[in-house]
C-alpha cells in the first residue's frame, strides 16, 4: 500500500526530533570546542587542523557506510550504532585533561555522525518523495537546527555559572540521553521507512551515476573548501576579546537559530526556483566571511547570521539535489561518495585557513570567499542539466 503525505510527513518529523536532541548535544560542544582547545594549550594552526581533521575522518567514513546502507539496507541498524559513538563522545569531553584528547573525542564526535548519516538521509530522502524534495529536507534541517540554536545557549547558560567547560560537557549527557529514547521510539512505529519510495532494484555502480552528481559534487567541494567552521571563528572572537567566553556560544546560537528559519525558507525556494535557491545561499555563506573577522561586535553579529543562513540553504539544499540526481537504490553511495569529496575538501580547506589566519587574516578571507563563490558556474551547469 503507497504511503501517505501526513505518514511521510510524521516520520520527517519522527528524524527530525532525533536530530534536535542530538544537536543540542553536539553542537553545543562544537559552539565552545575552539575555545575549549585554546585553553588547553591548542595554537590557532591546529583548532584549524582538528575541526578539518573531524569533518575530513567523518566524511570519508560516510563512503564506506553509505555503501554499507546501500549493500544491507539495514538503514536503523546503521543509524543507531552511529548515533551512540556521536552522542556519547559529547560528554566524554568533560574528562579531557589534554587537546590532543579532546581532539581524539572530537574526530570520534565526527566519525560517530558519519556512520549514520548515509543511512538516515536515504530514509529521509524516500519520505521527501512524497512530500517535496525541497520541503522534506528543509523541514529537517529546521527541526535540526533548533537544537543547533538551543545547545549553544545551554552551553552559555553553564559556562556563565560555572566558568567551567568539564561542566558544560557533563550537562549536554542530558540530551544525549533524549536523543537515544526519541530514536528508538521512531525504530518502533517507522520500522521500514522504504515503503515511502519504491526502488526498482538497479546495481550499484559508479558508472550509474550521472555526469551531472560528478560535477554537483566539484561544486560542492569548493563550498567545503572555502567553509569558515565556528571553532576558527570562536578562536578568533575570544583572541581578539570580540565577546567574553560565556558569549561566544550565543553568537553560534544566534547562526543556528537563523539557519533554522532558512531551512524551512530555502526549502519552499528550492521546491519552486531550484538550483537558483542553493546559490543565493552561496551568496550568504561567503559575505560572511568578511564581516566575522574584520567587524566589530554587531558586524560580526550580522555575519554569523549570514553565516547561519548559508548553512541553512547548503545543509537542507545540496542533500535534497542529490535524491534528485539518484535514484533511490545508488543513493546510498552516493551520498557516501558525496560526502567523502566534501569532507576531503573540508579538510583541506579548514586546514588553509586555519594556517592562512596565522600569517595573514585577509588572505585567510580572501581564499574562503573565493572557493565558494567559485562553485557558482558548476551550479548553473548542473542546474541546466537537470531542467
């Protein structure tokens, strides 16, 4: 029997709850991480090099599980092996005496996120069918990002009393626990999304996948290249005393609060214009750059809240185009290959930058704004393709 719109719609909704005890979980600990490293002896050079080396670990396992989902469709089991690592690698960090264990915990954090994320998003990809590529995923990533916007200022709220990061730490176990029970509350009543999307059974292959993915995903790797992650910019904001340390994580809030709203927005956009709302979002993500690191408090502000709005159309955005490119049964590994491209650039690019801001602010700018304006041609290719 073909799934309903409301069914489809309440087991978006049934991810999207997971993700939002989740995300209070480990963004709280990514919005204080850079400043966490820097109190424990940690140069700008390898805030740089740990938040790269987190993403590059955790996008370059996402190949390996994504055609682990597609092999074995054991999407839940996938799923929920992931979400331990990530989750329970959050409070861990309360213990940790040394950067280079932080470190370790981060990139578990990362690798943790990888192992699940393939799996989940071919099951939010065959519910988005129903409901609107653009719609199903937007309206994800909003349910995500309010726990992107509620960690951050947990965190705040702790440091504030505490003036302790083992504290802030320790709390986030508490979502980490909710995340748990929501996602084995959804296993019980969604126990085989695929009858959302039927698949017609075709082979794995990289030949399978078109010309249009490859160039999608050069597109996507200058987005990763030139991406400023928030622990460089929380470093930045606390060296040069931009905003005292229990404030730091509010202007993370403040981004993650924004690319909520934009999810859902760009969404709509996406289902209606297309590849033209993933480039406005580009747009965004690079004027941010400048206004974080040369402004002053409010312009900095103002620049995490494009920032925030970047991420919003590029999170929700470049997954929904990948279930247009695929079909469903190549998805997972597509997802996977996308992802490991992504991560590989992500880690070369964080590490650039991170070295770049050592020698030289503006250059560090000027490479970040350049990399992802310069995925903008290799967009409206795609997009012409796929019309």
């Amino acid at each position: 029997m073909a799934a309903s719109r409301e069914s489809a719609i309440r087991f978006i909704v049934a991810l999207g709850a997971i993700s939002l005890f989740a995300d209070v979980t480990y963004e709280g600990a990514r919005s204080a991480n850079g400043p966490f490293l820097g109190s424990l002896g940690a140069s700008a050079a390898i805030v740089g090099i740990v938040s790269g080396a987190g993403e590059f670990a955790g996008y370059l396992l996402r190949l390996f599980s994504g055609i682990a989902a597609d092999r074995t469709r054991a999407y839940w089991r996938l799923t929920i092996v992931g979400y331990f690592i990530n989750l329970l690698a959050v409070p861990c960090m309360a213990l940790a005496g040394h950067w280079t264990v932080a470190a370790a915990l981060i990139i578990a954090e990362r690798a943790g996120k990888a192992i699940r994320t393939p799996a989940r998003d071919v099951m939010l990809s065959q519910a988005s069918k129903i409901v609107g590529r653009g719609w199903g995923f937007g309206l994800h990533e909003f349910m995500d990002q309010l726990g992107a916007f509620v960690g951050p200022l947990l965190v705040a709220f702790v440091l504030a009393r505490t003036h302790r990061y083992s504290q802030a730490y320790a709390v986030l176990a508490i979502p980490a626990g909710l995340a748990l029970a929501s996602l084995f509350t959804a296993i019980k009543f969604y126990p085989d999304p695929s009858r959302f999307e039927e698949s017609k059974g075709a082979a794995v292959t990289a030949s399978g996948l078109p010309r249009a993915f490859w160039i999608y995903m050069a597109a996507a790797g200058l987005l990763a290249a030139g991406f400023v992650d928030f622990p460089l910019i929380a470093f930045h904001f606390n060296k040069t005393s931009l905003a005292p340390q229990a404030e730091i994580p509010i202007f993370y809030s403040a981004a993650m609060g924004v690319e909520a709203i934009t999810a859902l927005v760009f969404g709509k956009l996406f289902d209606r214009m297309g590849m033209a709302a993933l480039i406005l979002g580009v747009v965004f993500s690079a004027a941010s750059s400048p206004l974080v690191f040369f402004g002053s408090f409010y312009a900095a502000l103002a620049g995490m809240a494009l920032w925030g709005a970047g991420m919003g159309a590029q999170q929700s955005l470049l997954r929904a185009k990948i279930a247009d490119l695929v079909p469903a049964e190549r998805r997972g590994y597509a997802y996977g290959i996308f992802n490991t491209a992504y991560g590989v650039l992500w880690f070369a690019g964080s590490s650039a930058i991170g070295i770049l801001y050592g020698q030289s602010l503006t250059s560090a700018v000027v490479f970040a704004m350049a990399a992802q304006l310069a995925s903008i041609p290799l967009l409206l290719m795609v997009g012409r393709k796929s019309a």
